[in-house]
C-alpha cells in the first residue's frame, strides 16, 4: 500500500514551535528523497525542504535556520521541526516522496495557523 499520513499541524502563537510527522509506507520512504510542502492561503504550493536518504538536508531561503527536516529510515517517518513560526508560515503542509523519474507522491495535508 502506497500511503503518507501527516500529523502535528496545529495553531501556534508567533515564535511558538511545532513538529510535523509523516510517516510513509515503506515502498515510498525507502531509498527515496522525502520533501515537506505548503501552501499558504490563496498561492501556490511551495517547497520548504527535502532530505535524502542518506540524510542530505536542503531548504527553502524563506525557513532556512528555523526549520529542520530529518528522518528515521526504521520508523519510515520524516519530520520537520518549525521554530520561530511566523504569520507568513500559516499554510497546509503536506509531505511528499520523490520516486525514481521524478514522480511524487502525496500526504492529504496539515494546517498550520500561527497567529496570536
């Protein structure tokens, strides 16, 4: 079974912290480059971070020192933690595997409101 289930949105005063997990099957997580996404209200969907199997991180200039990606290849999950959240982080978050060819796969997305 092919699947990705997000967890860990929510609503967070500015400058608060969430962690997100996704956890993966194994066909999708296993030697494949995992990706968070948002979209934030009204635009287009964006991307935040990647990380590789081997642990390779990489990040959107606009999260860059606040937002860590990481993974657990035992448990199969990917994570991001957000720190010093700010109103322009409020989006749908959505985590996504990247097979080989390039096709992507998709979790069904959490919120994330940071507002006082």
């Amino acid at each position: 079974q092919v699947q990705l289930v997000e967890s860990g949105g929510g609503l967070v005063q500015p400058g608060g912290s969430l962690r997100l997990s996704c956890a993966a099957s194994k066909t999708l997580f296993s030697n494949n480059v995992m990706a968070w996404y948002r979209q934030p209200p009204g635009k287009q969907r964006e991307l935040v971070a990647t990380i590789t199997s081997g642990g390779s991180a990489d990040y959107a200039s606009s999260v860059k020192g606040r937002f860590t990606i990481s993974r657990d290849n035992a448990k199969n999950t990917v994570y991001m933690q957000m720190n010093s959240l700010k109103p322009e982080d409020t989006a749908v978050y959505y985590c996504a595997a990247v097979v080989p060819g390039g096709s992507q796969y998709w979790g069904q997305g959490t919120q994330v409101t940071v507002s006082s």
